[in-house]
C-alpha cells in the first residue's frame, strides 16, 4: 500500500484549504502516513520548514526541510531555527484518522502545544462521520468542513479552547484476567480485551510452551507488536522472574503498554522499534504475537510477515513463538518457512492459535509439529 494510491484526494484538498486560509509558509506541522507524501507535498506548496509527526514512525527517509518529532513534543524550543524564533507555528496539516480516540488525543496535543494555529485534516468523502467534528468541537472553538474536491474534504479548526486537560489513557478493568488495560491514541483494540487476544490467553493457559527450553519459567518473553501491552502484562504476572519486553512500532502503543504495567504493579521494559529492531538476536525464550493486518484503512494480508521473521531472528533455538490471527489469512506456510515446525493448538469461529519452534543446531523438541 502506498498513500499515492489511496489519499491523492485528500491531500490535494488539504493544500488547497490551507492555501486559501492564510497560505502555507514557515514552519508547518504535518501529521502524516508512514510513507511521508504530505511532507513532501507541504514543502513542494511553500512551507520552509516541516515538523513531522507519524505514530508508527516513517518507512522513507524525510526530505530536507523536514525533521521528525513525536506529537508530544511539538512545544519544545528546539522546533524553531534562528529565523522563525518567537513565532508560532501557524499551521498544522494531516489526513484524518481512522480512530476517534487518536484523532482526540492529536486535538488536544495540537490545542495545548500549538494554540495560534489552525488545523486542517483531510479525508475521502466516505470516511468523514460527525463524530469527527465533536471530537474537534472539544478542543476548538471553530470547526467548519472545507467544500468538497475530488470526494474529498477536509475538516478545518481553529481557536483554540484554553486550559485543555491533562493527556490521560482510556482505562478499563478486565474482569476475566482481572488486569487493568490502559490505551492512549491509536493503540489496538483500546481500554478493552479484544477476542483474538482472549483466545491466546485461554491458549496459553491449557497449552503453555513445551519444548524442553521452555520446560522451566522462560526467562525473556518478547510481546511483539505489543498494542496496549495485555499479553506483556498477562506474562509479567504469570512468570515473574522472566525479563518481559513489550515492543511495537507505534508511540502509543509503547506509551499504552507502559502505563497498563503500571497500573497491574508489574514490570515491563517498552520498547519502540519496528518488529523489534534494536533487540539482540537469539535473546527470547517466547514469543507472543497478535499481528495487524490493517495499515490505516487498508487490508495487507502480508503485513505479518516482517513479525515473523522478527520473531524467528529474536528466538533461542528451541525458543517458541505463540501467534493468534484470522482464520482467513492462512499464515501458517509462512510461519512454517520463516520460524519454524508449527502446530495449531486452538480455533474458533474467527481465530486460529499456532505454536512455532525455532529450529537450531541445538533444538531438541518435545512439543509434536503437524
């Protein structure tokens, strides 16, 4: 997937939108896709300088003119060169996303950090709700929609409303795992236990790992991909001398995993990478993995694949990965090649539970593959 493809509509109406409200110059916040085409397309309309922000981090290097910042850091004094210093940023631009909670907390940061600006959000005609202009509407005094191009439109918002709350997590008790799941943004599934992650858990309760490595407590358990940080925080309580690691590409599901930890009173390392880079080779017993298959409004069916063979370089020889996923999707062949000899160990109407050993030289099992 690539953002040419699927949003040159509302990017265009963006840029034609702020061209016509006060124009594109300066220092410009871009609230962007992995893939950086608005930055590029702000810079090419006038903007001297881009503050760039993506949750998951970009895929390409940014273009000279751009630097990348995380959403929270937006007020700091270091986001302004020698010629734009004392002057606010004026504008802030992106594409509308999927998730009312992340599209609250960009809102709110935007409204707190930068309150001379004025924001302009862009969408297919398709994807708009009213929803979007109450979630603005909490924040700003003004929110309008732009005319329509190109079944697109965007949505633009200004004065900003003053003393704006303190960032806080959604949370949420989980009676059935009598945890506390914590959720900031964009963070998969939110404040709640979804169903693929309840089949893993119940997996991992009837069939916990097997092989003679593992026969023990592992001693480092990897949560790959980790979203909010349930399964991370679920291993921390059940095997509390393993080193457990939650990891995802995503600042806020790094952020979420770290507060739901908090909030259970257990320990957990976070760690922001894409598939674990940065994390030494061979260092895991266990592997736990909910993969997306979801690149914003997008179906990728072989986004799970770069997890897997994350997986496999992050396992021990005779280490083991438990992954949950859509029945649909059929992984299997792909976790047989990239980890290792793998079984399915349950399934219900919707998900299949698998259990993949890492082959090694010194990999003895005792767990069955069929």
């Amino acid at each position: 997937m690539t953002t040419q493809q699927t949003v040159p509509g509302p990017i265009d109406v963006v840029l034609r939108e702020a061209a016509a409200t006060g124009g594109i110059a300066g220092t410009v916040v871009v609230l962007d896709e992995p893939d950086a085409q608005l930055v590029r397309a702000t810079l090419a309309a006038g903007a001297e300088r881009v503050i760039a922000c993506c949750d998951t981090g970009f895929t390409v290097p940014l273009p000279e003119g751009a630097i990348e910042r995380e959403l929270t850091e937006l007020g700091g004094a270091d986001l302004v060169g020698d010629a734009d210093a004392g002057m606010p940023v004026a504008l802030a631009v992106g594409l509308l996303p999927k998730s009312l909670a992340e599209l609250a907390e960009q809102a709110q940061e935007l409204a707190r950090q930068l309150p001379a600006a004025r924001v302009i959000l862009g969408a297919r005609e398709k994807h708009l709700t009213r929803s979007m202009n109450e979630v603005l509407e909490r924040h700003y005094e003004r929110v309008r929609a732009s005319l329509g191009h190109r079944k697109s439109r965007a949505l633009v918002a200004s004065d900003a409303l003053t003393n704006q709350p303190p960032r806080i997590p959604a949370t949420a008790h989980i009676g059935e795992l009598d945890l506390t799941v914590c959720a900031f943004g964009s963070a998969f599934a939110g404040a709640k236990l979804d169903i693929g992650t309840r089949l893993l858990l119940e997996t991992l309760e009837v069939a916990p790992p097997a092989t003679e490595t593992l026969a023990a407590e592992p001693s480092t358990v990897i949560d790959l991909g980790c979203g909010t940080g349930i399964l991370a925080s679920w291993a921390a309580r059940n095997w509390p001398a393993a080193r457990i690691i939650a990891t995802d590409r995503s600042s806020a599901a790094v952020r979420s995993a770290t507060a739901t930890a908090a909030a259970n009173g257990v320990t957990v390392t976070a760690h922001r990478a894409d598939a674990g880079a940065g994390l030494p080779d061979a260092c895991a017993d266990l592997v736990l993995l909910n993969p997306p298959f979801h690149e914003g409004r997008e179906v990728d069916r072989t986004m799970a694949n770069h997890l897997f063979a994350a997986a496999a370089r992050l396992l021990k020889p005779g280490g083991e990965l438990y992954t949950v996923f859509n029945s649909h999707l059929r992984h299997r062949p792909q976790l047989e090649r990239l980890v290792g000899p793998t079984e399915q160990l349950a399934a219900n109407a919707k998900f299949i539970v698998t259990r993949s050993i890492r082959q090694g030289p010194s990999t003895r099992q005792t767990a069955s593959a069929s």
